[in-house]
C-alpha cells in the first residue's frame, strides 16, 4: 500500500519556475505619447516669404503635396463664397519668389556682394510615392540637416521651406524638342552660426549661406545629368567663371538611379561632341540669322545645355547611396567612374577642355563589403568541409543582382574561398520588391500602431496567405519549403548559410519569417545595418543575423583603433558624430557625412573629413544582431568600439578557479582525489594500503585533467586569442600524465627497468609538486595575460545575455563537466560501498570474505552479464546464492566491462539514430573561429560521451538491484539462520525463538508432522524482504540526480538566450531519451520494490491468519501486525512516496528554473 504520511511539496523550486516564467515574458516598454492634438484654428497660418510649412524631420515633398493639396481646398472655398481671390490666395507674390533667377539673385545678395561666400547643395531624393520612399526622404533629410549643423549651419527657419518652380525643362538626346511641364523644387536656407561652435571663424574658411534644393529624380522629365544641368542655367543664368557660388551635388539615390545618369551622360556627350556649338552670345546671334526657327531652338537648348554641364563640372559629387563598384556597372565599359566623369564632361564642354570632376563616395563598395562578408562566413564555418550557401535576392534591382554576382565571383576566384564555400546558379531564389504587395496611398497593418485582432477569432490567427491576391508571401513560404527540401539526402545537401539582399528592409523581414523557422541553426547574413533589425518586435527572427555594412549607426569618439593614436587623436580634433544620435540605417549616416564634406570650404577641412572617414570605409562594420542591439565583431565598429576591461572576467577566474579546486580536491572532494591526497601525503590511513587501485588512479587523473582543461579556458575567456585550443589541450594532457605518474608509477618502474619482484612502487609526491607548480604557473600566466589583453577579431565576441556569445554556454559545459566527474566518482564509490556494507551486514563477518574478486582470466560473461542471470525454479529462494550472485556482479571488474559494452553500445545507437533523423547532419556549433569553435565543440563532445557514461553507470546499478529485487519475488525467500537470528534480536522481547522457527511456507503444510525439507522459512521472511530491499535501494535510488542535473546544465546551456543553439527535433529527442531512461530506471526500481511490497504484506496477512489459529504462536499477533503495519508505511528507498522520489527531485532539476523555460521557450517557438 502507499504512503498515507504528509506530502511534502517543493513549493519554493515551483516559485522558481513560476518567476522565470513570467519573467520570460518581460519585454521593453514603449514611450506614452503625452502631446495633446490640436484644433485646425489654433494652428498658425502661412505668413512671411516661406510658403511651406514643415518641421526639420519632415518629408519635403510630402509637405509640399499637403501644402498644394490645403491651398486648392482653401482657395477654392474662397473663390466660391468671394468670387475671387483673397489673401493666401492671390498667386502672383508666390510665384514670382519661386522663380529660380529672382530667388538668386536675392540670396547672393550679401554684405560685400560676393556669390562664391554662398554655396548650393542639390540632394538627390527618390520622389517615388511608393511605401518605404516617404520614410526615405524623411531619414535623409534628418541626416542632411544633422550634418549641416554639426558644421555650425543652421536653418535659417525651423518651421517651413519654400518652392522653386523651373518651367519647361527639355528633354534631349533621344527624346529631345519634347518639352515638359515646371517642376517644383522644395528648399531651405541655411546661415553659418560660428558662435554657437564657442569659437570665432573667419569667413574665408565658411560659407555665409547655404541653399539645400530638394531634387526629385522621378519627376524630372530629362534624364539625369541632363535635368541637373538646364536647373542650373536657369538658376545661375550665362555667369561669368569665379562669379558662381559654391555647388555640391549629393546622389544619385540609389546604384540604379546612378547606372541611368551615367547612360543619360554618355548620350548627351555623343550629340553635343560633333556638333560644335557656338555659345558666345555675339557669335550665337550671327548664326541664328542664318538657320531657320527650329534650329535656333537647338542651337539654343545645345549652348543652355553646354553652359549647364559647365557649372556641373564644377560641383563636389558626393555620393551617399549607390554602393555598386566600378566593374560592376556596365556603362563605365571598364573605366573608372573618376576616369569616366572627366572624360564625358570634357566632351561636353565647348572646347573639349579637360575637367577634374570631384568624385567623393561615402560608401564602401559592395566589392569591400562582400570581402568583410565572405570573410565573416569562412570565420563561422569548419574547415575541410565545402559549405552550401543560398541567395534570396531582389530580382528588380542592380544592386541585389550586383551583390550576387560579385559574391559568387569572390568565391570563385579564390582557391581557399572556393573549397570552402559554394554559391550555385541553382541556389540564388529571387522576388520582386514589395512582398507585402502594399503600394501607393496604401498600408498594411502600421508598425508604430498597436495591431488590432480579433481576440474571438482562433482562425484568423491561424490563416496562411490565400494564393490569389497583390503579395508574394505564398511565393516565400513555397520557397523556403522547397528550399528546406532541397537539403534532403541525394539532393543538394545541407545549407550553412542563407543570404538575403535586397533594398527593402521589410522585405528582408519577411524573408527572415519565412525562413528562420524552418531554418533555425543555419546563419543568415545581409547587407546594409538597419535599426529595424534592432527593434523587439522584429529581434525574434532577426537575432544572431549577420549585418555586412559600409558604415555603422554611429561612430565612435575613440577613432578608429585604438592602437593608432595619430588617427585617434585626429577623430577626436573631427568629432564627427558631434553629438547626433546614432541613425537609422547607414544611408543616414552616409548623407550625413556627406553634408559634412559640402560644409566644408577650405581644402585642409575636405582633406581632414576624407581622412576621417576613409578609415570607416575602407573598414566595413560586421555585426550580429543581438537581444539588446547590435554587437560589433569585425571592422571598424569592432576596432573602434571601446574594449572592455577583461579585469572583471580575470577577478572572476582567479577567484572562482581556486574555489573550485579547492572544492574538488580538498573539501569536500571526491572519493578518488581524497584517496590520492592521502597516498601522495603519505597519511596514515593510507600508508597501509600502498598505492591506489588503477580506477581510482583513473578516476583522479579525469579529474585532474579537467582541472586543467578548465584553466585553460579560463585563460582564453580572459584573452580571446591568446591561448587556443591545442595549448589547452596540450596542457590538459600534461597534467593527465603527471597526475598517473604521481600516483601509479608502474609504468615508470617498468620503463627504468625496476626488478618487479621489488616492493610495490608507492606514489611519488614530486610529481604531484610538478603538478601543483604548472597549474600555480597557469593561473598566474592567465592573470598576467588578463593585464596584456588586446582585442581579437577572429574569435568568439564575450557577452552574457545578448544572445550572440557562446562563451556563457562554454562555462555551463564546464560545469557540467565537473558535475559530472564529481558524479561519476561517487556513484562509482557509492555502488562499491554498497556492495561492500551488504556483504558485511548479510553475511556472518565470522566467515571468510563470501566473494573472491575476479581476475581478467577467470572473468567470463555468465559471470558478469545480469541479462541472462536468473535462478532456477523452486519453491523457495535460497538467499545465500542470490547474495552471492549480487556480489560477484557488483565487483569492479564486472562493473568496468559492462559500463564499457554499454558506453559503446549507446553511443552507436545515439549517433546512429541521430544521424539518421537528421538526415546525416552534424549540428552546428555557432562560435567564430576554428579555435573557438574547436574548444566549445570538443568541450560539448566530452559532456554527451561522459554523460552517457555515468548514465551507463546509474543504469548498471539499478538494473543489477532490479535483477536482485525481480529474483527476490520470485518465491518465499529462505534465509541463513544467522541472519535471521540478528533481525530477530533488533526486535526485542523474549520470542526469539518463535521469530527463529523453521516453518513451511504454505501455511496448510504447517503442522509437526510436516517434512524436514519442508521447514526452510521463519515468520520473518517476508519482513526481511522488505529490510533488505529498502537498505539496498536507499544508496541507489538517489544516483538519478546526477544525470539530471547535468541533463539540466546541458539544456540551460542551449538556450538561445545564449547563443544560436539550434533545439531541433533529433537534439531535443536525444534530451528527452536521457531522461526517459532515467524516467523509466527509476520506475524500474519503484516497480520491483512495491512488487515486493505487495508480496511481502500478501503472505504476511496469511501468516497472520495462521497465527490466530495456532496457540503456540498466538503471543507474536500483535508483534506481527505491527511488523505488516511498518511494512505498508515504509517510506525508505525505493519505497518512497511520489514527491519524496528521487525520480521527482531529479525532473524538477531540468524542468525547472531556466531549464523549463528553455523547453517552454521551443515549445512555444515551435509553431
């Protein structure tokens, strides 16, 4: 029957779980919103010479659409209640400021009349009115003024912008003698401000003004240049050479926008070069009264068009979006961009005369973010193995096909690249731009809105894209499963890696989607940092993406290394970020640099931007998106980054490494080093022994050795890359070898030639010394290194809970590799002390030792195998033999051979089954680095191996307990009589000699004429049983806890809050199968003991009913009822209640705590 006693319920390890649970779902809270909307009429109204109104962060020409769209309402309001125009709405003031020559002429209208103190920037927007453009035009307008003022340039007013209006520009080329309609040009003013700089500057260095035209690419009816080039004629008018102001043009917008300018301007150079156009007034006059009207105009359009690409010749081009190399836009026809701009330009100018066109990226090419890229993959990737890697690429943009062109031609080109990594035409997957399929005026759920769902409607959540509608998403998701099949044996194989290019981060959002789930260890890698990646609601599926970008978000004060102080200090004089909050993407800070350099008057301060700033270029940023942001790991964002202190993690070490060996060796140790400690120690206690046994030698050396292991890569979590792993595991050997040295020096007899009919060799203490000072020497060397730290950009970031850091699960290997030891030695110590207290208590200690210990020659498989031990079928069950039968399987030797046929058996069925459900793939290790990755890899390999170890040794006890349980129930036990003599005596009284009776064991053969071979049984039997069972399985039941625990290191040690660790079905099958073994071991065990139990009590209770009818024995009734009651309330063992159950602690252990929010975390991801 079962304990009826109290329960005990572990209320506090539930609060456990309950507070990491909740404190799972924790997430950051958003800003409350406070600003009150305002009423129309309390708004200002238009006044002054300004006609727009738009605050600084605003979309230009989305405020200059609001701004013609309220005028048109308003004025015709008015026209129909006034039958005229009043007020706002009469025109003619208004367009006449928006003329671009009278606007000209106003603003270079200065104190000493000089218009070169002025300066124009034209900034080359997308004007497209597609989602994602407006929020475009917003972040480079943000950027442009941020970077103006960080000059000491500000707008002159804050709250609205103006127009110029540029009627009919002409197309020419092919499409020339078409004219358009005006154009409207968004602008702003800005005024040099030194003093708010705290410094006086004089104005040869500075510009006085500052005009900031807007330029709509998609509105302009000519292409390109050619557009540029007519504006500014009609702006500047025929000015004379040194009479102009200042010119920068920022843009083109995109690597597209770039390809048709250079298209536009190689057309436009092949009419004009041939035609030799007359532009001086006097000669242009005598030839326009020799050709016909037609002509005129041409001739006309030809010289405003010659005179326009004049003074683009002389502008600054800055460009602060396109990214396309040289050799990848096809116009160029192998020139350089430099080379081709001066040669086009020459050709256009009347005269040929050569030009030097100022050509400034501020973008790194995709050819030097490519190589950043490829070498971030190559550092995340194991050697010797070739590793597949699939292109998820925007189909209508050059500059994602760029990317994957120039990829692939990287990888080919190089050997070492080529071996290692492959991109096939067949594994580049395209889409169209816009896979949500949102375009104009339109928007899919808002993403800076709450969501509204339907909390009633479970179907609406569960609802997959419906092939017939404007978005690709059915598209992407029959792309990733096709892809995911693909990896199928005897198909493509297995991908590494996925990359996604493209131009539209929301698309790349729905790729990662897609993708992530299906594919949860592979490494995603892009292009292009974005803070949207860095968002909470995106970082679930963007988290550990590989961000490949020109430039970062902001830069950092401390220059760009912070070994070289000449480019430290000269960041510092720049002071380039100047206080401007990091941006959203790389873009924004490329415009924001940009405007920076046209800022810039003076030769010395272009010079100093281009020397800041060329570090950051030359030196991509590679990131991996982390819980909390994005975490620098190569480039210039790495090197720049201010390195922490490693003093916390050496403070950490050198306290912790100590404790923890002091812990294993000295208190409270573990069975095997305290025998080694005595024996090099010379003690008493041991000096009578001689040296220790081979497994206990063994087992200290493990220990030891792990020690070691430890250390060094304690060492290398202090320093990255200054110790590696054949150090670590040269040193771990090294102190393997003088640990078996120290304390079994056979081998070392045997080598110096010692006659071996000599005393036994006993330990060596100086080898132990030897061992002492390497590790003293070791932990002082890891110290000194902590002090020498540099960074290390090959290998492994070191962070704590940012997900992207594998050194927090590499210290939980660690851990568990030292539970595991401590486990391994006292089970081992635990099931010997067993068997040795069970012989000295079953047994007659007057009797000679009841097992001989097997030698190798005589240790044959009957004698050590318990799968076919059983005993022959009789009517009772001769204790002594079964005994006998225990021991000799409980002996070392026995013990040895089976743990060791069971460690290789289960580790070929694991890796088989393994392999075979994950379709023959290893899983990943997500570290950087072949050393890091060495180190966490081997470091995991050892945890499975000795975990399944000391699993094969808590299962080899308990299953040869539940032989000797299952053998035990099989008929009444017969006991030696001086055994039951010494159960008989703890009993007390003076009815020994009844207790000690021989009777039958079926009570209805119990009479005085019954059979000598009959009586072999006492009253005490079945009550011994009991004793016996519950004294055996109270060392052993306990030894689950173990494996459990390291079961729950190894699953707290996989979560993704550390790290990439992939918890696919064939990982988390194999945790699971731990502990269903252990799960059903320890059933096993409760199984058999209340087998025994229920025997036990059946037969007592005939025993009982017997004794009411025998006088003689009538005196021990009540006695007996009370041995049937402690046997029904026997709570010790393997007769433990449920919560009591070492089976229940031991789940709690890795359900619990982070464990079971771990499982709960895959689980709920599963989806």
């Amino acid at each position: 029957m079962a304990d009826h006693s109290s329960v005990n319920i572990p209320w506090a390890g539930l609060a456990v779980v309950v507070a990491l649970v909740s404190g799972s779902l924790l997430a950051p809270k958003a800003f409350d919103q406070l600003r009150p909307p305002e009423k129309e009429r309390a708004q200002s109204q238009p006044g002054g010479h300004l006609e727009i109104d738009a605050r600084l962060w605003e979309d230009p020409f989305l405020a200059m659409r609001r701004h013609v769209s309220e005028r048109s309402d308003t004025c015709g309001r008015a026209l129909v209640q006034h039958s005229g125009e009043r007020g706002e709405c009469a025109q003619g003031n208004s367009l006449d400021n928006r003329k671009p020559a009278r606007f000209f002429e106003n603003w270079t209208r200065a104190k000493d009349g000089k218009a070169e103190d002025h300066l124009v920037i034209l900034a080359l927007v997308s004007g497209s009115p597609f989602v994602g453009a407006e929020e475009a035009r917003r972040r480079t307008r943000y950027a442009m003024l941020a970077g103006l003022q960080s000059r000491g340039y500000l707008p002159e007013n804050t709250e609205r912008i103006d127009l110029l209006e540029f009627q009919q520009i002409t197309n020419t080329g092919p499409f020339r003698g078409i004219a358009s309609n005006s154009v409207l040009v968004p602008y702003e003013l800005l005024s040099s401000r030194p003093v708010l700089r705290g410094e006086s500057t004089s104005n040869d260095s500075r510009y006085e003004k500052i005009a900031l035209l807007w330029i709509d690419e998609a509105a302009l009816p000519a292409r390109g240049f050619d557009a540029l080039a007519q504006m500014l004629y009609t702006l500047y008018g025929p000015s004379q050479s040194g009479k102009r102001p200042r010119l920068v043009v920022i843009g083109p917008s995109s690597s597209d926008a770039l390809r048709n300018a250079l298209r536009n301007l190689s057309s436009t150079a092949e009419v004009l070069m041939d035609q030799g156009s007359i532009c001086d007034p006097f000669a242009a006059r005598t030839l326009y009264a020799s050709v016909g009207a037609e002509r005129q105009r041409d001739q006309y359009t030809d010289c405003t068009l010659r005179r326009g690409y004049e003074y683009l010749s002389e502008a600054d081009f800055l460009n602060a979006s396109a990214t396309a190399a040289d050799n990848q836009i096809a116009e160029l026809d192998g020139q350089k961009l430099q080379n081709f701009l001066n040669r086009r330009f020459a050709e256009i100018r009347a005269g040929g005369v050569p030009v030097d066109v100022e050509y400034h990226p501020m973008l790194a090419s995709d050819n030097t973010v490519l190589r950043s890229l490829i070498r971030e993959l190559l550092l995340r990737m194991p050697d010797r193995k070739q590793h597949r890697i699939v292109a998820i690429a925007e189909r209508d943009s050059l500059y994602a096909h760029a990317l994957v062109g120039e990829m692939n031609h990287q990888i080919e080109r190089d050997k070492s690249k080529r071996e290692r990594l492959e991109l096939s035409p067949d594994d580049v997957n395209f889409y169209f731009r816009g896979l949500d399929g949102v375009t104009t005026r339109e928007s899919n759920t808002r993403f800076d809105e709450p969501r509204e769902r339907d909390e009633g409607s479970a179907r609406s959540a569960k609802t997959i894209e419906w092939p017939e509608t404007r978005n690709q998403l059915d598209y992407l998701r029959r792309m990733a499963t096709e892809i995911k099949r693909s990896e199928a044996l005897g198909r493509k194989g297995p991908i590494s890696a996925i990359g996604i290019f493209g131009s539209d981060v929301h698309d790349k959002l729905l790729v990662l989607q897609a993708f992530r789930d299906i594919f949860p260890d592979k490494i995603f890698f892009t292009t292009d940092m974005d803070s949207r990646y860095l968002h909470p609601r995106t970082v679930g599926f963007t988290r550990n993406l590989v961000v490949a970008s020109s430039l970062p978000l902001g830069i950092l004060h401390s220059g760009p290394a912070a070994n070289d102080g000449a480019l430290t200090e000269q960041f510092a004089a720049v002071g380039l970020q100047a206080g401007t909050p990091p941006f959203r993407d790389m873009y924004q800070m490329a415009t924001y640099l940009a405007a920076r350099r046209a800022a810039c008057r003076e030769k010395s301060c272009k010079e100093q931007e281009d020397q800041a700033t060329a570090a950051i270029r030359s030196n991509p940023s590679v990131y991996e998106i982390g819980r909390n942001g994005a975490v620098p790991v190569a480039g210039y964002a790495f090197e720049a980054e201010p390195t922490g202190s490693p003093a916390p993690r050496a403070l950490i070490a050198a306290v912790g490494f100590p404790l923890l060996a002091a812990l294993l060796v000295f208190w409270p140790s573990t069975p095997a080093l305290q025998t080694a400690r005595s024996a090099l120690w010379r003690q008493p206690k041991q000096a009578a022994n001689g040296a220790p046994d081979l497994p206990s030698v063994l087992m200290a050396t493990l220990q030891i050795a792990l020690l070691a292991y430890v250390l060094g890569s304690l060492v290398e979590f202090i320093a990255p890359g200054h110790l590696r792993f054949s150090p670590v595991l040269v040193l771990t050997v090294l102190a393997g070898f003088l640990t078996i040295l120290a304390l079994y020096p056979k081998p070392l007899h045997a080598l110096t030639g010692s006659n071996a009919c000599t005393v036994a060799p006993r330990p060596r203490p100086l080898f132990g010394r030897l061992l002492i000072c390497l590790l003293i020497a070791a932990l002082a060397w890891m110290v000194w290194r902590a002090y020498a730290f540099a960074s290390c950009d090959y290998c492994e970031p070191v962070e704590w809970l940012e997900g992207v850091s594998a050194w927090p699960s590499h210290l939980l290997h660690l851990l568990a590799l030292f539970a595991i030891a401590f486990g391994l030695d006292y089970s081992a110590s635990k099931i010997s002390v067993v068997f040795r207290e069970s012989a000295e208590w079953l047994t007659d200690p007057r009797r000679s030792a009841l097992v001989r210990p097997l030698s190798f020659d005589r240790m044959k498989w009957r004698y050590v195998s318990y799968a076919g031990w059983g005993m022959r079928r009789h009517d009772h069950v001769d204790f002594r033999s079964l005994l006998w039968q225990y021991l000799l399987r409980g002996q070392k030797g026995p013990r040895v051979v089976r743990a060791l046929v069971g460690l290789v058996a289960m580790l070929v069925l694991a890796a088989s089954l393994f392999l075979m459900f994950n379709q023959g793939q290893l899983p990943a290790v997500p570290a950087r680095g072949s050393e890091h990755r060495a180190l966490f890899g081997w470091t995991l390999v050892f945890c499975v191996i000795l975990l399944t170890a000391l699993i094969v040794v808590v299962a080899d006890a308990t299953m040869l307990t539940c032989r000797f349980i299952h053998c035990l129930n099989r008929a009444r036990t017969s006991y030696p009589r001086e055994l039951v003599g010494s159960f008989s005596r703890s009993l007390g009284g003076e009815q020994q000699e009844l207790w000690t009776e021989r009777i039958a064991a079926d009570p209805s053969q119990r009479s005085p004429a019954a059979a000598e071979k009959l009586l072999r049984h006492t009253l005490l039997d079945d009550w011994i049983d009991v004793q016996v069972v519950a004294r055996l399985t109270s060392p052993i039941a306990p030894l689950v806890i173990w494996p459990a625990v390291v079961v729950a290191l190894l699953v707290v040690a996989r979560s993704r809050l550390f790290d990439n660790w992939a918890l696919s079905l064939p990982i988390a099958a194999a945790g699971a199968a731990y502990l269903l073994w252990l799960i059903v071991l320890a059933a096993l065990l409760k199984n058999f003991a209340e087998q025994t139990r229920r025997c036990a009590i059946d037969r007592m209770e005939a025993d009982l009913r017997w004794l009411n009818g025998s006088p003689r024995h009538a005196v021990l009734r009540e006695q007996f009822e009370s041995l049937i009651a402690s046997v029904r309330k026997d709570s010790n063992g393997a007769f433990a209640g449920f919560f009591e159950q070492p089976l229940f602690r031991a789940l709690l252990v890795p359900l619990g705590g982070a464990g079971g929010a771990q499982l709960i975390d895959y689980f709920l991801l599963a989806r």
